[in-house]
C-alpha cells in the first residue's frame, strides 16, 4: 500500500434558506480533506445554526486538523477512536461530535477513493440496488386542506412514504393541539390513500407526557401510521416503554442523538420499532454503522433521517445499501441549495426509491465553487 498523507482540511460553514422549510435560513458545515496526491474527501456536519457551525468549525480548525495533518485517512477507525478518546473533557457528544463525524465522513470517502470502490464495498458490500424513500416535510398547520392537497400532489409524484411535522408555525406545530393533531392525521390518510405509509413527527416543545402520547397513539390507530414519531423526549425511556405497551401504532426516535451509547439506550429499551439517525451527527460513519448493527441485531429497523445536505444523504445511502435492515430514507422532496446545488448529481427519486450509488467514494460529485457561494463567517 502506497503512502498516502493527509496535506489540507478544510471546515466550510455554509448558510441557505430552505425552500422546504419556507425559505427559512439554516446552517450546515461541511469539510474537504485533501491528500498530498490530491485525493479529495468530504463530510459533513449538521450543524443547523450559524453559531454551532462556526463553533464547529473553529474545534476543526484549531483542534482536530493540526492531528490529522500528515496522518494517513484510511487509518479512519483508530482516528475515530482516538480523537473520541482525546475530547472526553472538551464535548464528546456535543459541538465536538459535529466535528469528528464530519471529519469521519470525510475520511471514509477519501479512503474509498483511493481504494477506487464505492464506500458500500468498504462497509461489507451492497444488499440492495434502491432505497425505499420518503418524502420528508414541515407542516403548514395554518391551512389543512392545503396539508390535503399537497401530500395527495407528493402522492402523484411517487412517494409511497410520507412524512410531515412540526410546522411553519411552532406555536401551532403538530404536537400542541390533540384535535387539531388527529385532524391532521385524518386528512393525511384521505389524501394519499389506503396503500400509502403516514409518518407525523411531533415537534420538539409540545411536551407530551407517556400519558398524552398513549392517547395519541391509540386515536391514530385506525390511520395506521409507518411510524409516529418523537410522542416523547429521547430520554424518557420509562415512557416510551409504556407507551409500547400501551398501543400498536409503531413508534420511532433518535435524531437527537450524538454518541454510540446514547442509542444503546434507546435499542435497549425494546421500546421502539425505528431507530432514525445521521452519520453527520451521531459519530460518522463509523459511529452510524455501530448503532445500525446493534439495531439490527435487536431486530430493530433505521431509517436515514438525513434532510440536510447532499453528502450526507449520499453517506446514509451507502450505509443503506450497506445494512440489512434500513427502511427508507428521508428526502426533501423540493429542490433544495444543499441537495440540488452543491453537488452535480442530485440524489433524487424515482418511483417511490432512490438508487444506490456505485462511484467510487460516496459517489456524489461536488461543485466546490457552488460550495463556496454558500459560505459565511
Ligand atoms: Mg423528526
């Protein structure tokens, strides 16, 4: 094996309204990691916000990039497992894991590029060709024949899973309200009809006790939701698991996560039908995979959460292919800066899927100079 060192890093802060969230400004930071061949690699973090992105950036900058410096990127899980062990003091699981999983992704990428193989065959190979997909979007609470209309549009497109939440406006976010709640579950099911799949994701803030959400639960019932998203805080696992008992309507959470340990938790509990997660949060690449296997072996599904940018959906496509018991990944299904924009192959659907990736690396081609049009600092 040839020596190969890493020359640059690079952390990129990047700002962009979403179209999907009503032209509403959110943040992400990515990363480039060059070789001294000029092997290029990306990730991501994602970081939401302007302050976390550059708080990301400069524990890049100042901290993790002068160690990686020279290192050789393929050695990608002992510098997982050293740069976890060496910021248990500064945030391990917090800001700091934002930026070992961008730089994690980053790595898996370069090292399979260099290797000249999609970063599924480094993952243990390709079980499926496409990807279920759900188009994944927010509320307009405000206008519930609209809600009607445009899930019954999504429908037309193709999506045969369809998810919404929250809400333009959090005060009346899905979550707050019970019958404004189950109204809007009712239209979701007359609008995309019997054979479709009904996600509804409840907004952070709306407080529901194991109690409220046992309520819930069994009110939806005879819609027959995939899944019913986040009725509790992560942490509640007494709640949760009364909340198993207490109804058949499927139940799912992890997108709040950070460490491999938060979602031992979480796949312990036996409380849940889908672990949802994102390499650009929960530890990388290395980290995502730790918690899919362990779901797995749980007999728990994962769904790629992904609705941020272009590469990490591309990463949670590849640990997608990669798995055996992934149920579908989230898309925005309106063109999006970060997903349509930065990169030259959008990845997008067709048919109700999304097809695997078999370029080498993540398989995405990114348009740096669309990249740094969306930079700021
Ligand atoms: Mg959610």
């Amino acid at each position: 094996m040839a020596a190969e060192k890493i020359a640059r890093i690079e952390a990129l802060p990047l700002r962009y309204a979403e179209p999907n969230n009503n032209g509403k400004i959110r943040c992400v930071t990515l990363i480039r990691i060059e070789t001294a061949t000029g092997a290029v690699g990306w990730g991501e973090a994602i970081t939401g916000s302007e302050d976390a992105s550059l708080a990301t950036k400069v524990i890049i900058d100042r901290g993790l990039a002068p160690k990686l410096i020279g290192r050789d990127p393929r050695q990608v899980e002992a510098i997982w497992t050293s740069f976890r062990e060496a910021t248990y003091w500064s945030g391990n699981g917090g800001i700091v894991t934002f930026a070992l999983s961008a730089i994690d992704m980053a790595l898996w990428d370069v090292t399979a590029r260099l290797a000249g193989v999609p970063l599924y065959q480094l993952l243990g190979g390709k079980r499926r060709d496409r990807v279920l997909a759900a188009s994944s979007v927010i509320f307009d609470t405000a206008d519930l024949p609209g809600i009607g209309r445009y899930f019954a549009d999504l429908r037309a497109r193709g999506y045969q899973v369809l998810k919404g939440g929250w809400g333009h406006d959090l005060s009346i976010a899905f979550g707050k309200d019970a019958r404004r709640d189950l109204e809007i579950v009712r239209t979701l099911r007359d609008a995309v009809g019997e054979d479709a799949g009904i996600v509804v994701d409840v907004a952070a803030g709306s407080n529901w006790t194991a109690s409220h959400a046992i309520t819930m639960a069994r009110a939806f019932e005879p819609y027959r939701l995939y899944w019913l998203e986040d009725a509790l805080p992560e942490g509640d696992i007494d709640g949760w698991q009364r909340l198993r008992a207490a109804t058949a309507t499927p139940l799912c959470t992890g997108e709040k996560g950070w460490l491999v340990q938060d979602f031992r938790r979480l796949v312990d509990s036996k409380a849940l039908d889908v672990i949802m997660i994102d390499p650009g949060r929960a530890e990388g690449v290395t980290g995502t995979r730790k918690v899919i296997e362990m779901a797995a072996e749980a007999r728990m599904a994962w769904n790629a959460h992904s609705w941020s940018s272009a590469i990490n959906t591309a990463a949670s496509l590849h640990l997608a292919a990669a798995s055996s018991n992934v149920l579908l990944l989230e898309l925005k299904p309106e063109p999006s800066p970060m997903q349509n924009d930065i990169v030259r192959d959008p990845i997008v659907m067709s048919e109700g899927s999304v097809a695997v990736r078999d370029g080498p690396g993540l398989g995405i081609e990114v348009d740096e100079a669309a990249v740094r049009r969306y930079l700021f600092d």
